[in-house]
C-alpha cells in the first residue's frame, strides 16, 4: 500500500475522498481542515453554515486555504428550498414556479444567477436541479420543488437549468435519479416504493434526467427509492443495476455520482450509513452525500474505515473505490477555478420577474374576475394556514405573504393555524373559527400550502369562505384544488419573491 505525504495511504485516502460530509458553525473547525489535508475533497454546506454572504466566502476561503480545489457543494434550489437565504426567504422562485412560465430562457438566465451568486460566495457544487416529475399530487417531498407533472417540460426546464447554472461556473447535481415524483412517501422518514411498468419509468421518469446528460449535468444525486421494476431488492442508491447498468450503461453518462444524503431513514433506518456507504460504493456511486443530520468527525472516521475494511475484507474492490475518487478529484479540477462571474445581463431582480410571471389569478364562480377585483387599501389579517414542513425544506425558512403586505400595507396583521392534535376535518374547522375570531372585522387573506394535501386545511377555508366569501386566497403549494375565493392567487411556491408578487397584486402595487 502507498503511503502519500502526511502518513496517509491511497486506499485511506480515496477512502476520505468519496466523501461529502457537512459539519456546524460558520467556520471551519479543526477536525475538518485536519481531513481535507488527509484526503477529504468535498464539503457540504447547510443553512446552518450561512449568516451572510460576506461571511459564506470567508469560509469557502479558510477551506480552499486548506486545499485549494476542495468542492464545496450546497443544497441551493432556490424556491421552498435555500440555503443562501434560509433565514429571509428566497430571492429566486422555485422549478414549479419555472415550469409554470414555462420559458426555458427565463429558466436558464435565473440558474445562471443564481449559480452567479453561488460562486461569488466560493461554492462550486449545487445539489440541483430537482428533474422529478411530479406526477403524484400526494408527493409530500418534491411537490413545488419539481418543474411539474408534464415530462417533457420537466426535461426542457432540466436542461435549461443545468446550462444556466454550469454556465455561471457551478457544478450542477442533477436529481433525485432514477426519479422521486411518483411517491407518496418521503424518503427522510421511509423507504418509498415505485411501482410502475419500466416502459413507463423510460418514458417519464428517464427522461429528463437523459435531457440532463445531455445538457453535460456534471453530476447526478441517486433517490434513495425501491423501483422493482428495476430492481426488487435495493433501493437506487445501493443497486448496481440502477447506477452502474441503467445511469452508465444504458444513459452513458459519466460523470459523478452523488447519494442522497445517507443519514436519511431510508437508508440508515435499514442498513446503517456505514454499511449503506459500502454498499453504495459498490453499486456505481462515487461520493457519499453525509452531514445534513451528522455532522461530526466520528462520522467521517466511521465511514472512512467501513469503506477501508470492506475493500481488505474483499466486499469492496479497490479499484471501484479509486475510479469513484478519482471521478471526484476530475470535478474538483473542473470546478476549481471559476472565477467571479460578471453580474448577469438580464439583472439581479430576475428572480422577482419570474415569480410576478408565475402567478395564476383566477376568481371563484360568481364573484366576478381578476380584472374587477378591487386591490385592498386598508390592512387586512394575513391567516397562514401552516402545514408541517418537509425536512428538505425545513422550517426556519420564513413564507407567506404577511412580511411582504406589511410594507405595503402597514399594520396588517398575521397570525399562524395548524391541524394541532385533533382529528383533520375538526381541526380544519377549529383553525378557521379561530382565524375568523383573530381577524375581527379585517378583510382576510387566507395562505395555504397543498390545501389538496391537507383535509384540514380545506376544511378551514369551508369555514373562513362561508362566513367571509370576500375572503383572498394565496395558494402558495402546488395548485391542485379547485381556485376559490375572491381572488384566488397560485404562485407555485413560497420564496420570498413569490410572496413579494402575491402582495403586490393583493395591494394592486405591482412592479415596484
């Protein structure tokens, strides 16, 4: 076995390499620039890490100081799902909003900012874009963070996507592959099962990932799902036949290959994170995606030697580890020198421009039309109708409306209702009693989040629409019930900027 410089063999050190570990703080501590001297060529950054950007490339600097062409990847959609901006809401409105323009130039510039700004903060890897097609209404993970339920608009936004993000030198991680749109299940909490034809999972889920590789996507993130159709027994991240045999073989793409993070239930909840790594390894990954929950240098050890042990155990072999590390060390050359891009052309308010562009305004039957909706002028009470967030997109992410009409229309007021313990119809009625008792004798514009998802949460609407059908209604999930209410605003997510278009419209100030 060769040892390297600093005591470290090959095998411990492509062993550090494949992995992509997050850690706490705002700066890097000691255990983590000790492995990136070791062999560590990745990091992962969550919203834990971020209070600015200031401070963001202070920090990208102190790791590149360790080692210069460290990749620093980030979970940066934009949309429900930021990092950059997870304390304020996103400046940039999500794919489902993308997708319901439905502009691939307007998709590719706002992927190119977006990159831009990710740069200038010295983060080269995006564990994005999200290719899943929708196609389950009840998908309770992807919902807005996917383009839509139509495959080939998911495939040309992909596309756009990828080029406009790698054009602003960031490496883009397309996923969740072979696709998480079909699914009921949240693979932070179970193992989903997709249970379809493989003629149907070529025609629709395949296809936008092929629009991907296609467009050079440097990377692809595996889904931890179960596809019998394709694999009865493991789930994507761990099966050959779905990474090496389906992705490489028969797609032809090479480049990385990125899991889903290992810590979720999925996988830990089965097979253990250091057994899963191995197991993934073998199968055709080349990074292990680790720290969104485990973030700590007993975790990196404890997957470095499991990966060790398994190639001098023989479950391993030694050349796929290395073919793995080195498909992570021809990234990092790739990405290690982007530069500071210039300030886009079409502007830093483009993410503004496409969440005004996304919105549907509809009215309910009999009561009349956008166009004679009178915008208010007085505060109204803003009823945030609050599911429980998904772990991907957390919930100390602010949304709504409420912070935007505050500026423009000072004293309105807010207040937060959600299903509690009870049954779902009884606690729909309790929350839209109690926002009607908050309210008082305000106009009310009632937020919602899937109200399709959530039978109580349609159930307060009943309540707050029959007794106020004067009522505004901003659905801010994906649009899936029927539009209703005075004015009936979809703005196919809740970033800040989507919230920002919404009040505009409610307060009839639009494009300030």
């Amino acid at each position: 076995m060769t040892t390297l410089a600093g005591g470290t063999d090959t095998l411990t050190r492509d062993a550090l390499t494949v992995l992509q570990p997050g850690f706490t703080g705002t700066t890097a501590p000691d255990w983590l620039l000790r492995r990136l001297g070791q062999g560590l060529a990745s990091v992962g950054l969550f919203g834990r890490n971020i209070a600015s950007p200031d401070q963001l490339a202070a920090l990208t600097a102190q790791l590149r100081a360790e080692r210069d062409d460290v990749l620093v990847a980030i979970d940066e959609e934009g949309g429900d799902v930021t990092r950059l901006e997870v304390r304020n809401g996103s400046s940039f409105p999500g794919n489902h909003a993308l997708g319901a323009v439905d502009d691939v130039e307007l998709t590719r510039q706002v992927a190119h900012e977006l990159g831009r700004r990710l740069a200038a903060c010295g983060v080269n890897l995006n564990w994005a874009p999200s290719a899943d097609v929708n196609s389950d209404p009840r998908n309770p993970v992807i919902g807005v963070r996917s383009f839509g339920a139509d495959t080939d608009l998911a495939a040309r936004h992909t596309a756009a996507y990828v080029t406009g993000l790698q054009s602003a030198g960031v490496a883009a991680c397309t996923k969740h592959f072979p696709g998480h749109g079909d699914t009921a299940v949240d693979s932070h909490h179970a193992l989903p099962r997709i249970d379809v034809r493989a003629e149907v999972l070529a025609e629709r889920e395949l296809t936008p990932f092929r629009a991907a590789i296609a467009a050079g996507t440097r990377a692809v993130m595996s889904a931890h799902i179960l596809v019998p159709a394709l694999d009865p027994d493991r789930p994507a991240t761990l099966s050959h036949r779905i990474l090496t045999g389906l992705l490489r073989d028969e797609l032809g793409y090479d480049g990385l290959i990125v899991t889903d993070g290992m810590e979720m239930r999925a996988i830990a909840g089965t097979y253990g994170i250091e057994r899963g790594s191995v197991l993934a390894i073998a199968a055709g990954a080349d990074a292990i995606c680790v720290g969104g929950g485990l973030a700590d240098d007993a975790t990196v050890r404890g997957l470095r030697d499991a990966l060790v042990e398994a190639v001098r155990a023989g479950e391993l072999p030694e050349e796929r580890l290395a073919e793995a590390a080195d498909r992570v060390r021809a990234l990092a050359r790739w990405a290690s020198t982007p530069g500071r891009p210039a300030e886009s052309a079409h502007g830093t308010e483009i993410g503004l421009h496409a969440a005004r562009r996304a919105l549907t305004v509809t009215a309910a039957p009999g009561l009349g039309s956008p166009d004679t909706f009178e915008p208010l002028t007085e505060p109204p009470y803003v009823a945030a109708l609050t599911p429980v967030a998904n772990i991907a997109v957390g919930d100390e992410t602010p949304w709504g409306v409420a912070a935007e009409l505050v500026h423009l229309l000072p004293g309105t007021v807010t207040g937060s209702f959600s299903a509690g313990d009870g049954p779902q119809s009884a606690a729909g009625g309790s929350a839209g009693r109690a926002a009607l008792e908050a309210a008082g004798p305000r106009r009310i514009v009632a937020v919602v989040r899937d109200e399709h998802r959530h039978p109580w949460m349609a159930s307060a609407l009943d309540t707050l629409l029959a007794a106020r059908p004067d009522t505004v209604v901003v659905e801010m999930g994906v649009p899936q019930a029927a539009p209703r209410g005075a004015l009936h605003i979809a703005t196919h997510g809740a970033a800040r900027v989507c919230g920002r278009a919404a009040a505009e419209v409610i307060a009839g100030v639009t494009g300030v």
